[in-house]
C-alpha cells in the first residue's frame, strides 16, 4: 500500500486502499483486519481506519473475526447475481441518459478512456484493470446528467470490484471487455438511447453470468 496524505476524502482513500488489497487477492476471504499495520501502511491516524472498515462491513465486504475483530468475508454468489441483476437496470438507465445529453462529449472524450482500458488490460494489473472499467462507467454516469446515479452505483461498485479481482487474478488471459465498452460507448455517441440502453443492460448481465460461472468453476475445484 502506498502512504497517503491527509485529505478532505480520507475516509474513502482508505476505504479504497483496503478495498484494493482485497480485490488483488492480498487480503484474501478469511484473512484478518489488523488496524495497527494498515495505519502504518497507509501513513494515517486509526480514526480514519475505523470509519472505513465500518463502512466496508455495513457493505458486506467485512465480517466478524471468530472471537473479535473483524476479517474479509466470502463471497456470496447469490447475493453477487441480485446485485447484477439490479445493476443492469441503473446502467441501463445511465446508458440511455448519456446518449440523450451528452453525445458530443461522449464522441470527444470517451475514446481516451478505451484507450486506456486496453492499455489496462494488456499491463496485466488486476488494479489497473478495475479502476480503468470503473473509470469508464464513472464517466457514462456524469453524461446522465442524473445525480442519483453515481450514489446508487456505490456500493453496487464495492462489490463489483471484488467479484472482478477475484476472477481477473485466476484468468492467465483476462476476458477483454473492451470492444463491448467501445459499442457502448458508440451507441451514447451517435445519440441512440434505446440502443446504449439495450447493450449496456447486455453487457452487465453477460459479465454477471460470466463471472459467477468462473467464480463457481474455482469453488468446485476446491
């Protein structure tokens, strides 16, 4: 982990920091929270800890250790296809959005964004990869023109991104996702919300299926 400096946003850097420890397998289903070394990781007081270690249980990503304390929590995958299911309908809503207000900067800027979605995946980083898909949706939110949007898809998100980590880290060649974000992406840009909305609901539930899949293969195995 990198040594953070103090920030108005402290709190979710450090929620984001712990958050990417576990998506990379560093801090696998099972492993224990130890406040003292994340604090002396981070570089940051054990206040700021606690409150997103709080936050991280109150979304499931953490549970109760065995006697006390707390750990990384399994994946439920039921629970991991209800918020897919869920998400698909607010993509799609966001999809459809920015295709209706912000085609033009959709066309302008998005581009750069594949671009360093491919960039992601060819570097191999699972880290690099998930910020680079969260970078793409975070910007299709911002062209809705919807405020709720961002809001809702949070801890959607802080889910999402352990479901990814741990399929990303087991896959030698990572499943590209790329030439489905760049059809999403030409759908805002020509203007096409029916169309942006069709395929982004299509992109979220084939990753959901895709993911639980693998996710399934890998408990069996064991």
């Amino acid at each position: 982990m990198k040594s953070l400096q103090a920030a108005p946003s402290l709190v979710e850097q450090v929620h984001g920091a712990i958050l990417a420890e576990i998506a990379s397998g560093r801090l696998p289903p099972g492993a224990r929270i130890i406040q003292e070394q994340i604090a002396q990781a981070l570089g940051v007081s054990r206040q700021p800890i606690q409150q997103a270690l709080t936050l991280l249980r109150k979304q499931g990503v953490l549970n109760d250790a065995p006697g006390r304390g707390l750990q990384v929590a399994p994946l439920d995958l039921e629970h991991v296809r209800h918020m897919y299911d869920v998400r698909a309908v607010i993509e799609g809503l966001a999809f459809r959005k920015a295709a209706e207000r912000g085609a033009e900067e959709a066309a302008s800027k998005g581009p750069a964004l594949i671009r360093a979605g491919r960039k992601a995946v060819a570097s191999g980083s699972v880290v690099a990869m998930i910020n680079a898909d969260m970078a793409f949706h975070d910007f299709i939110y911002a062209l809705s023109g919807n405020p709720l949007v961002a809001p809702a898809m949070e801890t959607h998100w802080t889910n999402a991104q352990r479901v990814m980590g741990e399929v990303l880290m087991r896959d030698e060649k990572p499943r590209d996702i790329w030439d489905q974000h760049d059809a999403l992406l030409a759908a805002v840009a020509a203007g096409d919300g029916a169309k942006a909305e069709r395929l982004a609901r299509k992109h979220i539930l084939e990753a959901a299926e895709f993911m639980i899949d693998r996710l399934k293969t890998e408990a069996a195995s064991h």
